[in-house]
C-alpha cells in the first residue's frame, strides 16, 4: 500500500502544535527585587476620599411621630367585635312579618343562574325567594335553594343575651 500525501499532514500539524505548546510553558518573568516593589508602592499617590458635607444625624434631634397618623394604615377599620342583631322594627317588608315556619313552599325553580322559590305566607300573599332574601321577623336570610327544600338561617337572641342561629328549612309538599 501507498502512503498517502495527506496522511503525513495531520502528525505533522499535531507535532508543531506540542512544540509551540511546549516552548511557551517554559518562559519565566524576571520579577522585581523586594526593595524596589516597596519602593515603587511608596512612589505611588494616595486614593484621596470623598468628604460628606451632609450633615450627620445626631441622635438628639430625632422627629417624634407621637400623634401623626401612619400613611401605610388602612383608613377602614376593622372591628372584631360582632356587631349585635339590628332592632326589631315595625318598617319590615311584608314578607318579614310572619314567622318562617309559617310559609309554605309552592314552588322551585331550578337551573337557573341562580335557584329561585315561591312561598306563600299565611295571609295568601305570594313572594318569590333567592339566596340571600330576607324573610321572617328574626332577619332570616335564605341560605340555600334545592329542587326539594329552602333553607332559611336566622338569628336570635336567648334569655340569657346570647345571640343563636338555628336553620328552619321549609320542604316542598309532594305531589298527591
């Protein structure tokens, strides 16, 4: 077999590159002696630092922010103690005038955005309920609407002053 022109390129391209590679690793810097590198570092100007005219704060002259208001607070405030049920007034809705027990359910829609129901009170008065209408004197507040019964939540106070839910919840008579 013949050798090849280009097979002799390629080892001697690698043994120029070691070579080059080798001769640059042995070069060593002629350092200073000792004396003159402290020599040159005294020859050296000094960093000049910047003077504050800004007065310093003195510990004796601090702002007293006793009765300013504080930006970062809420204007609303926010109470915790729960507030007590409203009056019991003769400026009711008609619909808050009888007692929850003493509607009866006619009718329930459903599938709607929201469950609507009709109750008739006792005086033969209809009225349509959703979530969240008032009715009964005690402030109640329908809390849930299904296809078979109304929830009603209200609130009232014991002898004792102790404020109590209790759920009424009023079923759709079946059909006969």
């Amino acid at each position: 077999m013949k050798p090849r022109k280009n097979s002799l390129i390629v080892p001697a391209t690698v043994l120029a590159l070691l070579f080059v590679v080798a001769s640059g690793c042995g070069k060593k810097e002629n350092l200073p002696p000792p004396e003159a590198a402290k020599a040159a570092a005294k020859l050296r100007t000094p960093v000049q630092y910047q003077i504050s005219t800004a007065a310093k704060p003195s510990t004796q002259e601090r702002y007293d922010f006793t009765g300013k208001k504080d930006p970062f607070r809420s204007y609303v405030v926010v109470s915790k103690v729960k507030l007590p049920l409203p009056p019991v007034t003769d400026k009711h809705l008609p619909i808050q005038q009888y007692e929850v027990n003493q509607f009866k359910i006619l009718g329930i829609i459903t599938g709607l955005a929201e469950n609507r129901a009709m109750v008739l009170d006792p005086a033969g008065k209809s009225y349509v309920v959703k979530d969240g209408s008032f009715i009964g004197p005690n402030n109640g507040r329908v809390q849930k609407i299904m296809p078979t019964f109304v929830e009603v939540s209200e609130q009232y106070r014991e002898d004792n002053g102790k404020i109590k839910t209790r759920v009424v919840r009023l079923t759709l008579p079946r059909k006969e």
